[in-house]
C-alpha cells in the first residue's frame, strides 16, 4: 500500500482513529507521507449520519477542504519509549501512578 501511495504521488492520507485497527497502518506509512489521524467524534459531527461505504470518500472530501482536525501522535521514538516502560510499569488510566511490577 505504501508503495502504491507514494508511486501515485499521494502526499496525504487521512484515516479515523477506531480502536488501534489504525496503529499498524500508521506505522507503515509514517515517513512516506502525511497521515491526519481524524477523531470519529469530531467526523461525525460533521457529517451527520454515519455510513462505513462511504466513510472513506467523505474523510477524503473533509481532507481536501482542511475540515479534518489530526490528533496528536508522539514521534515513534517517544511511542517506542513508552512501550518499554510499560513493560516494567503498570500503566492504568485511572491515574499517573506507576508501581513497578513484581514477576
């Protein structure tokens, strides 16, 4: 896919942020062109009512009149960074606590 995308010249791609279905594809074009990571909440208000045939072709057209605000992403090495803490934190998303794990 990457490949086709830069042969065509794209230089932009937009996707929704649905889960972490959109982390493997992300991580494949990042450096070969620019990825807006799009909100689902934010498309869908601007769309009204959610159909996925044509989801892509609307996020295309939002991209194209600068309507798609990008979430933030940190830089791979700060993501990478992250997964290795992880490994020895208990990372919970109830609070900034880090307790290190006992295995």
């Amino acid at each position: 896919m990457r490949a086709w995308l830069v042969e065509t010249k794209c230089t932009e791609a937009v996707m929704e942020s649905t889960g972490s279905y959109w982390k493997p594809v992300f991580n494949i074009l990042e450096g070969s062109l620019k990825i807006i990571l799009a909100n689902p909440e934010q498309v869908e208000a601007l769309r009204g009512k959610k159909t996925d045939p044509n989801d892509s072709r609307w996020l295309a057209t939002l991209l194209r009149h600068g309507l798609v605000q990008g979430s933030f992403i940190p830089p791979r090495d700060i993501r990478e960074r992250i997964v290795e803490i992880s490994a020895v934190c208990d990372v919970r998303p109830q609070g900034p606590e880090c307790r290190i794990n006992a295995r």
